[in-house]
C-alpha cells in the first residue's frame, strides 16, 4: 500500500511504530 507521497507514507509508519510503542507500555 503506497500513498500519494513517500513523505506520506514514511509519516504514516512513524505515527504507527509510536502507537505500537505505546501499545506495548499499557501491554
């Protein structure tokens, strides 16, 4: 899945990676 932009994208996977950092905290 690619979205209009790799700026896009590259935002998306770092918003991702810090909720399933957050994710593993309350885990």
């Amino acid at each position: 899945m690619w979205w209009r932009s790799p700026s896009d994208s590259h935002t998306i996977a770092v918003i991702a990676t810090r909720f399933i950092d957050l994710g593993q905290r309350f885990l």
